[in-house]
C-alpha cells in the first residue's frame, strides 16, 4: 500500500481559514448572480432573443398595424408602453437570498412571452414564445441555457477567488 501525506503550512493555512469563512456567507454570491441573470434578461430585451437562442419571431401584422395607428411602432416587441409605463422590461426585478438569486418580470403576461401559448378571449390566439429569461424548457423543466451557466460560473469563480486573495 502507497501511502501519501500532505501537510499545509503557513500562508495556505490563512488562505483557507479566510475561504472557509467566505463561503459561509453566500448572500454575496447570490447577489453578484442576480445581477448577472438580471443583465442576461436585459439583453434578451434588447436583442429580442436570449444571447445564443433564436431571435424572436416578429409581430403579427395585425399587431403592428395597431401600434403604427397609436404611433407605437417602430418599437421592441415587448416594451410597448401601451402595457403599462415601460412594458414588460421595466418591471424586471433582480433578488437575492444567501441561498438563491431571482430574477422576475412583474407583468401578469409575461409567462405567455416566455413559454408561448394561447391566450385572448376564449384562448384563440396563439402567443410565438418569445424568450427573455436566461433558461429553456418549459414552465415545468426549466434550465438556465449555457451562456447563464457560464455566466454564473464566472461568477462562482470570482468569489471564491477574492476570498483566497
């Protein structure tokens, strides 16, 4: 049998006292991940369409004669104000717990966007889904997409770095 011994001496001993100490408080973490989630959804409003995803489909042209008449259009898709001051983007929330990072859009519509689906009265037009959150998968097995989890990776990496520094 190989028997192998690792001793830790001197500055190493500091650095992990201070990352055991680091780690035991995550709410910096969450908040440094909302923040990165938040501005992922905000640049799926500006591209219309999640970075790496499909861009949005375009409006019908039903809906855009209707924004031309309230002089609404040219716009983004889901900032119309006609919705509500600002639309759907200013209603973008970042939260943080020190076990969980959230980020939400206020507006009751906005899951229609998100997973499409049918909706108006008596559900007889269907909603394109048009992604703005930073996952796939519907409603009930939702994932963050790559570039959210290689977002939040990033994240990770830099705090535990500063907590060995």
């Amino acid at each position: 049998m190989t028997t192998f011994k690792i001793e830790v001496k001197g500055d190493a001993i500091a650095k992990l006292a201070r990352l055991q100490r680091r780690i035991s408080d995550t709410a910096p973490l969450m908040a440094g991940a909302a923040v990165a989630l938040r501005k992922l959804t905000e640049e799926a409003f500006e591209r219309e369409g999640v970075v790496g995803g499909e861009s949005w489909k375009p409006l019908a042209l039903s809906t855009i004669r209707q924004r031309e008449k309230k002089g609404t259009w040219p716009g983004k898709k889901l900032q119309s104000k006609e919705w509500g001051a600002g639309g759907m983007l200013s209603s973008l929330s970042a939260t943080h717990t020190a076990t969980a990072a959230t980020v939400s859009v206020g507006k009751k519509y906005s899951a229609i966007h998100q997973f499409g689906g049918m909706a108006g009265r008596g559900r007889k037009v269907e909603i394109p889904v048009r992604t703005f959150l930073p996952i796939k998968g519907d409603a009930r097995n939702a994932e963050l997409t790559p570039r959210a989890n290689s977002v939040l990776s990033e994240v990770m990496q830099a705090f535990v770095e500063a907590a060995g520094s």
